[in-house]
C-alpha cells in the first residue's frame, strides 16, 4: 500500500481545541480501564441511546472526511454496545491506520473521541476498531486471560502479565471477573500498566 497522502491545511478535518488537559486525558484513558476488581462498568444513567447514536454519527462523519483526505478506501459501521458508541472502519487496506500493536489505531481513537466532544459537549468513551484489529485482539486476550486464571487456581500463586493499554486491561479484567478462585488487579503507571491474577483468598 502506498503512503498516504498528507492532508493539505485547507482540507483537514476540522480537529477539536486542545481544551482537554493531560491530567484529564488521563482519567478518561483510566476510565475505559473499569473496576480495578474486574467488574464492568456498570450504565452511566446520563449518557442514553440518543446520545450514543450522536456520537457515532459524529464519528462517523469526521472519520469519513479523513479517510477521503488519506485516500484509503473503508466503509464506516456504527453501533451502540452497552453504553459506549462502536465505529469500525472495514474493508481496504487498512494496515496504515492501524499501525504497530494498534498505536496508530489508538491515537486515531483519542483524536475521534476528542471530536465528538467538542460536538456534543460530553466526553465520550466511544470505542474505535479499524480492520477488525480490536476484535482480534479481544479473542487473544480473552484466551490469554482463561488460561492465566487456569494456571493460578492450579498453582495458587499469582501471575503479572504484559504491559497493556486500557482496553486490553478491560478484556482481562472482564473474563478473571467470570472465573472461580482468582481475581484481577491492575499495577504500575501507563504505558506500563499491567493486570496482575492473583488467587483468593
């Protein structure tokens, strides 16, 4: 795939003020990681269907402009799941936007989220996937995470995994959440974050 196309001033989406502060990126990033116990975020009550669907549309609409201005060819899907909005870019070449263990994907997500923002006035948790990456690597984390809890009931001893980003923590917080006899918790600093399997006691 050739490289793409670097967008002129006069043509770029119109990208959110920079009115959110490390600190509060932070948090927000923090937040996707739910409960440090495994548990799932549970419904935010002010934040309802109508306002998911918002935020998809305006996704979908900001990410639309930037794939015509990358060239690259991608259809947008839109969903609600739980209580966050879901946008996946299928189809194409799509290697470019996602990037090394998803940080292109991921910095894409943030730069998203940012515009919904900016358009709704909430700050949104929408959830971007672009050539089923995400999905994958939910379906490997989910597994990496079944077999961690196997081998900690059998051994009664606790295991550190990989660095992780917030999502990924999510998933593994997710399924150990779902297991007999271990629970998660999440250590360090980002980008060093991990979850750590820990036997009950």
């Amino acid at each position: 795939m050739s490289a793409p196309q670097q967008p002129s001033t006069d043509t770029a989406p119109e990208l959110p003020d920079a009115d959110i502060t490390g600190d509060d990126a932070l948090l927000e990033s923090a937040a996707v990681d739910g409960d440090e116990a495994g548990g799932s975020r549970g419904s935010t009550g002010a934040r309802g269907e109508e306002l998911l669907v918002q935020e998809g549309d305006v996704a979908g609409d900001y990410l639309e402009r930037l794939l015509d201005i990358l060239d690259v060819d991608g259809d947008i899907d839109l969903d609600v799941e739980g209580d966050r909005a879901s946008v996946a870019i299928v189809g194409g070449r799509l290697g470019d936007l996602i990037g090394p263990d998803g940080a292109t994907l991921e910095a894409l997500q943030e730069l998203t989220r940012l515009a919904v923002a900016q358009s709704t006035g909430v700050r949104s948790r929408l959830m971007l996937d672009i050539g089923g990456f995400r999905a994958k690597r939910k379906a490997d984390l989910s597994a990496l995470a079944g077999e961690t809890a196997r081998r900690v009931v059998s051994s009664g001893q606790p295991e550190r995994l990989s660095p992780m980003n917030p999502f990924e923590r999510k998933v593994v917080h997710d399924v150990i959440a779902g297991v007999a006899g271990v629970h998660s918790e999440s250590e360090g600093e980002e980008p060093s974050r991990r979850v750590v399997v820990l036997p009950d006691k």
